[in-house]
C-alpha cells in the first residue's frame, strides 16, 4: 500500500504553487476586504489577512489548487491532448471544469462563499481579473481558485462577525473554526 503524503506537505506545495503564479495571500485579502467591509465596519485588512491565510489550511482549497494550478501549467507547455489543450489554453467560455473545481472547494464554508464565488466569477475583481486578463501564461483554473479561496474566506469572516456581535468568546470562536477547518 502506498504511503500517503503528510498534510503539511500538500499544504506547503499548495501555499508555493500560489506563490509560483504570483498569487499572494494580500493579493486575495484585498479582494476579502473589498467583499465585507460594508458589512463589518471595523474590519481590518490583518483579518481578511488571516482569514484567507486560514483557509488555505483546509485541504479540499489546498487540493483543488494543485490540480487546478498542474493544469494550467500542462497547459501552457502544450501537454495536453486536444481538444482539451485547446479548451484550457483559451479559456474556452463553455469550458466549466475550471468554475467546477473552485466551486466544489466553496461548499464547505456555506451558502455566503457559494454565491460571493458566483459574483467574483462574473465581477473578477483585483487579482482574479488579472489572472484573467495576463496575456502570457494560462490561468484559466488560477482565477477561479483564487476567486474560491476569497469566498471562502468571506464567508468565514462573516460568521466570525456575526459570532463576535453576539458576544461569543474567542475560544468558541476557534472552537468552531477549528471544527469546521476539518476536510
């Protein structure tokens, strides 16, 4: 039987892979802040920081952003069979694998990161866009990751709000976090 890889590993790979393409954790904070600052009047740019820096601990984001990212690299060294070499170097518009990837890594945080993913496909906001837009290299799955990761780290900022208006400790807080950081 083979042996699995150690999570610190997949999540060391995953945070250098970001990092590779020139994705930031602030590059995504930024899109987090710009998400829910008219919803959390004291929000900080160091929590949207560590919020996405949060989710990059859950393993579904730390898996779809390998894939994703192996993809697009395949891609831009023509290694893929036709017609999907095509399909991805172009980021064909009814190609939805790459929407499909980032949105199954959305469903953990709940309904907020589902439809704030929703709009930051369609908005493509700082970073995303871009991803979107870069001439060279091919960043088709990349932008929709990145969008997916902003989700969820919007989502996870709103409850945490809503959990320190209702005056909830910060070890409940962590509690649950850590909880729902499983997977």
């Amino acid at each position: 039987m083979k042996k699995p890889v150690a999570s610190d590993v997949v999540e060391k790979a995953a945070r250098e892979a970001l990092e590779e393409r020139g994705v930031k954790i602030k590059d995504i904070a930024e899109i987090v802040y710009e998400m829910q600052a008219k919803y959390a009047p004291n929000l900080m740019m160091d929590d949207c920081i560590e919020s996405a820096d949060a989710v990059l601990c859950k393993r579904e984001i730390q898996h779809a952003v390998l894939v994703g990212i192996e993809l697009d690299k395949l891609a831009e060294k023509n290694q893929l069979s036709e017609p999907l070499q095509t399909l991805v170097d172009t980021d064909e518009g009814l190609f939805g694998v790459d929407e499909t990837i980032a949105l199954g890594s959305v469903f953990g945080f709940g309904s907020i990161a589902v439809t704030t993913f929703g709009y930051l496909d369609k908005e493509k906001h700082g970073v995303i866009k871009e991803l979107d837009e870069k001439e060279n290299g091919v960043h088709t799955f990349l932008d929709d990751l990145v969008a997916s990761i902003a989700s969820n780290a919007s989502a996870r900022l709103a409850h945490r709000t809503r959990d320190r208006d209702e005056s909830q400790t910060n070890e409940k807080i962590k509690k649950r976090e850590d909880e729902e950081l499983i997977g």
